[in-house]
C-alpha cells in the first residue's frame, strides 16, 4: 500500500531528479552503484532513515540497471528485529556485507 502512495511518488521524483542533475552534467558522471545501509544509519549516527525512500531509491536503480548494495553491519542478523533489512524493504540486494556483524568485532 505504501508504495502505491503520494510520499513515494514524491521520493521517486525527488531522487530522479537528483539522480539525473548527478549523471547530467557535462562531467559525464554515471553512477555504478548504489550502496545502502538499510534502514539504519550507522555511520551517520544511528539513525532511522525511512524505508520507503530506500526502496524508492533501490527502484530507481533498477530501472537502470545499477547495481545495489547493502550494508547490514549495524542493521543485519537481527539487531533490529529482522534477519534482514530486504524484509523491511521488501527488495532483495544484488550484494550484502556484514562484515563485522559475523564475529561481533573482535576480528578485524
């Protein structure tokens, strides 16, 4: 229901913009990947990033053929809630890292 809505419409439109003033200028920049952290923002500061911006951002880069990425290091193997943050997004990632999460950060 949620991505039927007029909030992710707006985030498709907002991000399609910015994704085209990116790869639009005369650098000819292409992105060739979208990296996430998924619902949590670890290295931000923890914190809490609206999951439908994300999968309106991972739907983009679909449409282009990008790749995308996800960083579960602070998110992943149930640190909130979920094996995974693609069941929260309901999208799958072309790559995971986790990193750290496997062996809690003892081993570097």
């Amino acid at each position: 229901a949620r991505l039927a809505s007029d909030l992710y419409t707006h985030y498709q439109k907002q991000i399609q913009n910015e994704w085209d003033a990116y790869e639009g200028d005369q650098s000819a920049r292409l992105i060739g990947s979208v990296i996430v952290e998924p619902v949590l923002l670890g290295a931000g500061g923890m914190k809490f990033i609206d999951p439908l911006w994300q999968r309106a951002l991972i739907d983009i880069a679909r449409s282009k053929h990008v790749p995308v990425i996800f960083d579960e290091v602070a998110s992943g193997l149930y640190r909130i809630g979920v094996a995974s943050c693609r069941e929260i997004l309901k999208a799958d990632p072309d790559i995971a890292a986790y990193a750290k999460l496997l062996t809690g950060g003892i081993v570097p």
